[in-house]
C-alpha cells in the first residue's frame, strides 16, 4: 500500500506537464469583450471572426488583454495558426491580424496600464511547469 502511494506520488506530476494547453495566464482573467462599435465595417467583421477564431484553445479573454506591437502580432498570429488543428485559414489570419493591429493602437495604445504585456516564451513555460 504504502508503495503504492509513493507511486502514485511520482505520477502526480507528469499528469499536469501534458495538460499544456489548460496553462492560466494572468491576461485570461481580464474582460472577454471589445466595444468594437466605432471601429470600421471592416474591423467589426474581423472581430467576429477573432472571436470564434482565438477562443479555440484559451479564454478569448488573453489575446483582448495582451499588449503586442504591430511585428509581435504579426509573429503572434501565425504561431497560434501553425498550432495544430487552429482551423485558422492564411485569409483569415491575415483578417484577424488587421482587426489586432487597429485594436492595439485604438484601444491598448491609449491605456497601456489596463493591460499585459506579452509573456516571453521563458514566462510561459514555467507556468506551464506549475
Ligand atoms: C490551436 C490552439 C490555439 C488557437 C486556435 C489559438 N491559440 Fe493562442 N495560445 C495557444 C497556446 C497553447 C498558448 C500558450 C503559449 C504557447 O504554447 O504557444 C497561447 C497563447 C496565446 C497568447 C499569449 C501570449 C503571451 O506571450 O502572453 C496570446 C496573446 C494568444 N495566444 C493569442 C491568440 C490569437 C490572437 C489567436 C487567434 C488568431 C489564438 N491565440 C488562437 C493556443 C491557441
């Protein structure tokens, strides 16, 4: 019984490294909403596409809250496409990426302290190890 236990112990661990995906970053608790009424036509209907799009895996809550510049973005969203199964098309990546651009300069830009900044790969993965 007891080695069991000890077993079972050693085990714990190794169960939570493979849950990679359920990591919670401090931008997640953030709201999960754009007033994206003043935006143009276009933007609004990226948004909707962002929305459906980037909730996939995380909290839609993280990209609305994580501050990036316009090359950081650009980089972002190509990573989170060559994610496997993303379902994230080239045009539609590009769409979403325009929609965080004109959102970051429009809404982040102006009140950098309501939110993140991005977390380097370093920071992630030692949450990842919690
Ligand atoms: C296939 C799953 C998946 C999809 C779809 C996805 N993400 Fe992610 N995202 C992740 C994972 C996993 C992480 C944690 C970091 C990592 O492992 O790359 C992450 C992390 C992030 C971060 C945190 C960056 C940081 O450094 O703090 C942002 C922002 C983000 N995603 C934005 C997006 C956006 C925008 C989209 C839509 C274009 C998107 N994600 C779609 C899986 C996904």
């Amino acid at each position: 019984m007891k080695r069991l236990i000890q077993m079972l112990m050693l085990l714990a661990p190794l169960s939570l490294v493979s849950q990679t995906s359920n990591v919670v970053l401090p931008q997640d608790a953030g709201p999960d909403k754009i007033d994206v009424s003043a935006y143009p036509a276009p933007q609004q209907a990226a948004y909707k596409l962002f929305s459906t799009k980037c909730s996939k895996c995380h909290t839609i809550a993280r990209p609305i809250n994580t501050m990036m510049k316009r090359d950081e973005w650009e980089r972002y969203v190509k990573r989170m496409m060559h994610k496997p199964n993303s379902g994230i098309g080239d045009a539609q990546g590009k769409q979403i990426f325009e929609f965080l651009v004109l959102d970051q300069t429009e809404r982040k830009d102006k009140n950098p302290k309501a939110f993140f900044p991005a977390l380097s790969d370093e920071e992630i993965d030692k949450l990842k190890k919690k």
